[in-house]
C-alpha cells in the first residue's frame, strides 16, 4: 500500500508554522502576566502557538493521510489585483481618506474574479465601503481622514 502525500497541505502547514512562531517569538518581547492579569504579549503568545499546532496537524496530516492533489493553475491576474489592493490601501488610506480607498480597494478586489459583472462588483463595492466605513470610523472610533486631507 502506498502512502499519499499532499504537497499543498505539507507547504501550507509549514505556512502557518513560520506566522504563528513569528507571532510566538514577537510576542516573547513583552511581558505575558498571569491567565488572571494577562499582560501585552499574553495573547499573541497564545494564538501564535495555536496557529503553530494547527499548522503542524495539517503538515502531519498532508504527509500522512493527503490526497494526491497536485497545485492547478495560479489565478495571476486575481493574485495581481488583490496584492495590488492591499498595497493600495497602505500606501493611500491617510492621503485619500478612508471611503475612497475602501471603495477602490473594493473595486480592485472585485474584480479579481473573473465572473464578476460591472454592476455587482460596484454593489458590493459601495456596500462593503458603507459597512467598514460603519463599524471602524463610526463603531469603533478609528482615527482615520474619512474623505482625505
């Protein structure tokens, strides 16, 4: 009998090894305090070794019991259009104010599809704009221009 390995699941276990020990040993920096008192570095500490174990089940399992899947085909252009969404919104948030970058930072994202029709992705564009403007300006007080300088 043949064992299966999963390369996807095997790499993207490894993927959440690196971030959650990036997070553990971020968090090491900071005083962890007591489950009762928790301090500043308590919570990465705990989610970046949750996201460690997890990773290490999904790599043991890809080597263990995986399907034999292959990777497809890489989505270029939807790999495009949503790095170049977020980076659009770092680099423009302060400048053009929240609504605008969230608008085309909705738009961009959208558009990553290549079913998307022109009207929906303005829909939920502007509906995904009102909802983030709502919770993090308006909800969550985040001190962020709403229309630019």
């Amino acid at each position: 009998m043949q064992r299966r390995r999963s390369l996807p699941d095997v790499l993207a276990g490894g993927v959440f090894v690196v971030i959650g020990g990036v997070f553990v040993v971020g968090s090491l920096g900071y005083d962890r305090g007591t489950l009762l008192r928790m301090g500043p570095g308590y919570f990465p500490l705990l989610v970046g070794a949750i996201v460690v174990l997890l990773g290490l089940a999904i790599a043991v399992k890809g080597l263990v019991a995986g399907e034999d899947i292959t990777f497809g085909t890489v989505p270029w252009r939807a790999v495009v259009l949503l790095v170049a969404a977020i980076v659009f919104f770092g680099l423009f948030v302060r400048s053009l104010g929240f609504v605008l970058t969230s608008l085309v930072t909705s738009l961009l994202t959208a558009f990553a599809s290549k079913r998307v029709r022109p009207l929906t992705a303005v829909a939920v564009a502007v509906g995904l704009t009102l909802a983030a403007t709502l919770i993090f300006i308006v909800g969550l007080q985040v001190r962020i221009p709403l229309w630019g300088w």
